[in-house]
C-alpha cells in the first residue's frame, strides 16, 4: 500500500504564512519564516487518503539546509506527523483533513540553524517526496528566540523599518542622511544568504553571536576591498559613476557582485548601514549608532596624540591613534548566554584587521554594558572601543629642528553625542549614557581609575622616544569660540580668548588656521592661515575676532569633507604653545519639501519642492532627483538649470501612492557647486475607503 502514495501538489500557503511570520515585505512568492513559530501545509495527495492509511502511518517530515545535511549538527531533522509534537524540536500535526487533502501544522525548533531548507516526506524511511523549499530566520517575536524584543514598537523599528536615518556631521552640527536600509528589497534576502554561505560551519547559524561576527567579518573584508581610493571630486572630474548615499541595497550588490555602485574612502562608514541591513533581513534586530570626536586607532590608549608644526598645520599622523570627526558603528541585539549574566542586550559589531584565525577572528562582538563599565577582560575589543569615548588628546608642536613639544591644550570632548534614530519617529536619541557614565560623576572616576590601573598593569601608555606625556606650566591659556558650520562660499566669525594669569606682561605670535579634513581625521587640504602678534598685560583677558569666509579659502573644501579651525599662541620668549581646535561643519542650501501629512492609496498626490540660493555664486546644471518605495515606481531625474545668487528653485511633483502606511520621499539636488544634498518627508498613506 505504501507504493501507491502519492502527492499531487503542495501548498505552501505562501500568503498566509508570511503573514503570521511577518515576511510579506521580503516575498510574496517564497515562503520565508520566523524559527520557533507553526506553518501550514497542505498535501494534495493524488488518490483518496484511505487507500492507503497503512502507509500513512509511516510517514514522516525531512527539514534539511546546507550542503551536507546531518542530523548530528541540527542541520537535519526528520520528525513524525503526530498530534504529540515535541515542543522543543521539529514537530508536525494534522489540522484538518478530508478525502485527498492534509493541511499540517508544522513547528521549528526555536533554537534552529537559520538559512534556506527543503522540506521533504519520507514513506515508510525510503521513498521521498521533495515538497517545497523556505528560508528560515531568527525570530524577535519569540520569547525564547535569543533576539527577542519587549515590544512590537523595538520590533517594527529594528527589524522592519526599511527607512532609516544616518547622523553624520559633528556634535555641535549634527546632519540627517536619510537611508534606505532595504532590507526586504528583491534580491537582498538572497546576497544575505550568500554572503552566509562562505562560513562553512552551518551548524552555528543558529547562533546569533556567530551570524553577526561572521557577517561583520566578511562585510569588512567586503568593504576594504571594494572601497575606491578617491574621492566624489575627483571621480566627478573624470566621468566616472557618482556613488549616491541612498541605501545598503546598492552597495550590498556592488561589494557581492560587481554590479551596483561604488564606494570611496570618504564615505567609507556606510559599512555599518550595510551590516544593518543585512543583520535586520536575517531577523536580528540592528540600529546605526553615530560617535562623535571619536578616538580610533589607539590600540586601546587613552592618550592620542595629534602634531601640528609651527604653522598651526596638522603634521602627519599620530603614534597613538587620531581623532575622527564621526565614527559609525552598528549594534545590534541579543542575549548572551556565552558570558557571565548582564550583558545581554545592544552588541557592538566591531570589525578589524584579520588575524589569521579564520572569519571570526576578525571581528568582536562587545556588549555596550562591557564598554560603559570598562571591563577589559571580558573581550579584547572592550579596551579600543572603552578608548574611543574615553581617551583624551594631546597635542604636540612639530619645531623646525625636529624636536617635539608639548603644547598646553584644551582636552577635547571625546565620545561625545552618541547618537542613533529614536524608535517609531525620525529624531535623533543621544544614547551617551549607555556608553559612558556622566562627566566628572563618581562612577566615571572609578571606571577610568581602574582601566588605567589595569592597563598600566598589563601594557603602558608610553610610547619609546616619546617626552613624557605631562601637561606642561604654559605662560597662557588659550579659548577657541566657532560657529558650528560655516555655510558653504558663505562668512562666519572665529574668537580667540588668551589669558595671561601672571604678573608679568607676554608677547608672542598667534596662527590660526582653517583645514578641510574628512571625517576619519585625515588632512584633505590646508585652506586658510593667518599669522597674528599679541602683547597682553599682567591678568590680562585678550579677545581676539576675525570674520572667516570661504572666500578666503586657498581651494574648495573637498566633497564630504569637514573644516579643522586651529589657533596656536606662542610665548616668544619660552617658545611654550598653548593650543585649540574646533571642528565645523560645512552648511549648505537647505531642500523644502512640502507634502501632505496623510495621501490616499491610488490617489495622485501633489509635492513642491523649494530651495534657495544663499551662495554667492550660481548653482549651475542643477538636477533634482526623487525616489521613494511604496509612493514611486522609480526614481525620476529632472534638470532645471541654474539657480542665481538671492534666487530661488521651486517645482512640483505628482506621484501615485501604491502602498500602505508611513512612506518616505527622498528628494536630493545635485550641482556644479555640491553633489548629495538631500531632504525627505514622511506621509502616511491610508485606504481609498479613509477619509482625509
């Protein structure tokens, strides 16, 4: 009787399932589900079921995934059809039946090996029926899953949001780029799996930890080889694609195919939006978190130095790291039942250099409670990122005989403005507390007290060759003051205070200067210096002002970059310094969208858009492009030629509205002044049935 089973067809109820699994947005044609969670199947079997219900006693379900299936490393599982059902494993359960048809009910294990299965009946353990294929994610909707969030608010914003923010600029500036993260865009789901499928030790893809390091890993590797080492500018200058910071999506492509858009060093932080992207498609929750003055490099000092020769013009790179006007990262969410209890929750994802160890040992995964708390032995990586909001900076004076000088400085404000999209609206969430406890708090002192003892227990902070690392007693103090941007070809003012706390009169020489730098702290270009005397009487206060305009500028700023404003003073009779320095933003025209805060589904729907010209210069061969999912089939080009000084550009766009809910439209200008200046709004499109 077993012989004469059969099945006619299959039905993965496709619709349904993705529905209750929360993957409609990724497919409506591949069945996609949540592990830990029941779906449904139904078996068209080709001749009445009571024909053969001897056979059917012996049938049982095959879930398979990777290349070689087995049953001792969860990459196999072969289960009953039982009304029992092991709640813990694979199970299967007959939920309702007639003559030629079974719809099952079929549970995966909540701890299950993620990736891409076949699902197959076996009769009587030998015949064989290959019933479908589906994909497997880790699920935030289950309590037991390692990835659970609380709420359906935290789920909606780290798993399904598509439309992100990404802060950039500097802590006094800080700049929108809206992003889009794609997640459930056509072929995303299946270059995630890809870029999965080089680590060869599936059995582990049911651990999160091990998903997130080994996607971080190949994603840096991915990143560094694909970069382009020049920037927008140049690569403008010689015809060459503009990479355009929209979305992961794009980028993904080019780094896993060759097909898709470049990227240059200058934007370079787009890694941790692409790791977003495809840790939020595998169903781990991820945000994009901004540092602002972020110590890198350091090798987890908490000394950076910084040089600048007499000319007040940054010298070469530091023996201890550099100050990056913004840094990156992504975290992402989970339980760790690897480490001791507390550090469960928000995990930095934190690539470096490949060790030699294989795909893992080139990226940690560190607990941002391990950060805030100091706890250096608990991951090699805590000591760096513990650096990068916790170091202070010190300057040194490059004299023209070669020798070194330390400078009397200002400590800079390290780590400061940690910054991330708050949930369910597009604002921006200064998340600082959760890496570091408040400025000048006790706990703050005790955390540094002990992470200095302890690096100075297992690796000092000096550097051979170096003078020793003391602030020296300099005759003056100096105070820089800046506007925090400085409008592009436009003016801003720079003050100088110098105090003189002795009893005796001081002359010497100011210098002040303005470089263009990119936001890693690499020097793009000296634009701008003046050389000032002083003479400043005993407890003198000395104010020093001057107007900074662009014109002024030797050259451009380069695309992407950020303006570095230096003043050093000179005693003129110790040669001591004392020394200030301020990053700004570059401010440019500012795009008005004007949109209806509601639009109806299938319903035209009218935008203008605005912008006007504060520059002193035309903006020549200005093309405006929108795009946005769910309110425009594609993205659409218009060129509207040259915009006056003191003039403005205003146009109007009508698009169609094909999907529910809060939609996002990007509008971005490009030209010949600026490339990438970009806007966006939200509006909530409801049914042809809402009024409003």
């Amino acid at each position: 009787m077993g012989q004469a089973l059969s099945i006619k067809s299959c039905d993965f109820q496709v619709a349904e399932n993705n529905e209750e699994h929360h993957t409609k947005a990724i497919s409506s044609q591949h069945l996609i589900l949540r592990r830990g969670q029941s779906f449904s199947v139904t078996l068209n079997f080709r001749a009445p079921v009571h024909t053969f219900l001897s056979a059917l006693k012996k049938v049982a379900l095959i879930a398979q995934t990777g290349e070689q299936p087995s049953k001792t490393n969860k990459t196999q599982a072969i289960f009953p059809i039982s009304s029992l059902g092991d709640q813990k494993g694979w199970s299967a359960a007959v939920e309702e039946r007639d003559a030629q048809y079974w719809t099952i009910s079929v549970t995966t294990p909540v701890d299950a090996v993620i990736g891409r299965y076949s699902l197959l009946l076996q009769v009587s353990g030998r015949k064989q029926y290959l019933l479908g294929q589906f994909t497997l994610l880790f699920n935030p909707w289950n309590r037991d899953d390692a990835v659970f969030l609380q709420n359906e608010a935290q789920r909606t914003e780290y798993v399904l949001n598509q439309n992100g923010l990404i802060y950039l600029g500097t802590a006094d500036c800080i700049q929108e780029e809206p992003w889009d993260f794609g997640q459930f865009e056509r072929d995303v789901m299946d270059l995630s799996l890809s870029l999965l499928s080089v680590d060869k030790e599936v059995e582990e893809w049911s651990q999160p930890v091990h998903v997130a390091r080994v996607v971080g890993a190949l994603l840096h590797a991915l990143k560094e080889k694909n970069v382009l080492p020049i920037s927008q500018t140049q690569a403008a200058q010689e015809g060459t694609l503009l990479y355009k910071r929209r979305g992961s999506a794009p980028i993904l492509r080019q780094w896993l195919t060759g097909q898709g858009r470049p990227v240059y060093e200058s934007q370079a932080w787009v890694f941790a939006a692409v790791a977003c992207t495809v840790l939020r498609c595998l169903g781990i929750p991820a945000r994009a978190v901004t540092t602002f003055a972020s110590a890198q490099c350091t090798q987890g000092s908490l000394l950076v130095d910084e040089y600048y020769n007499e000319e007040g013009v940054q010298n070469g790179e530091g023996q201890r790291g550099r100050i990056w006007v913004f840094q990156t990262s992504v975290e992402c969410w989970m339980s760790r039942p690897d480490l001791s209890q507390g550090y469960d929750g928000w995990q930095i994802l934190h690539p470096r250099a490949p060790n030699g160890v294989g795909v893992l040992g080139s990226c940690n995964l560190v607990p941002v409670r391990a950060v805030k708390d100091g706890e250096l032995q608990l991951d090699p990586a805590v000591s760096e990122l513990f650096a990068a909001v916790n170091a202070s900076c010190v300057v040194w004076k490059c004299c023209e005989d070669g020798t070194l000088e330390l400078t009397n400085s200002n400590q800079k404000n390290i780590g400061n403005g940690i910054s991330t999209k708050v949930m369910g609206c597009d604002r921006c969430e200064d998340i600082t507390q959760n890496y570091k406890y408040p400025a000048g708090s006790l706990q703050e002192k005790e955390v540094l007290e002990r992470v200095r003892k302890q690096r100075i227990k297992h690796r000092k902070d000096s550097v051979a060759g170096h003078p020793p690392s003391c602030e020296p007693l300099g005759p003056l103090h100096l105070f820089l003051d800046v506007s925090s941007s400085l409008p592009l070809r436009g003016n801003g003012q720079l003050s100088v205070t110098l105090i003189n706390p002795t009893d005796e009169e001081k002359e010497g020489h100011l210098v002040l200067g303005v470089q263009a730098v990119y936001y890693d702290g690499v020097l793009a270009a000296v634009l701008w210096k003046q050389k000032k005397s002083f003479t400043i009487r005993p407890n003198q206060v000395l104010k020093i002002s001057t107007g900074l305009s662009s014109s002024y500028f030797e050259q451009t700023p380069p695309e992407n970059s950020f303006l570095r404003v230096t003043a050093m003073a000179t005693h003129s009779h110790t040669s001591l310094s004392c020394f200030a320095q301020e990053d700004m933003a570059i401010g440019r025209p500012h795009l008005v969208i004007k949109m209806p805060k509601t639009a109806v589904l299938y319903e035209p729907l009218t935008v203008s858009v605005s912008m006007h010209n504060s520059l002193d210069c035309p903006m020549q061969n200005c093309i405006i492009s929108i795009f946005g999912r769910g309110l425009i089939h594609r993205e659409r080009r218009y060129g509207l030629g040259s915009v006056w000084p003191g003039s403005s550009l205003h146009t109007q766009f009508q698009f169609t509205p094909t999907h529910l809910g809060v939609q996002r439209l990007t509008v971005e200008v490009d030209c010949d002044v600026f490339q990438n200046l970009t806007s966006y709004a939200s509006v909530l499109v409801v049914p042809t049935n809402v009024s409003v």
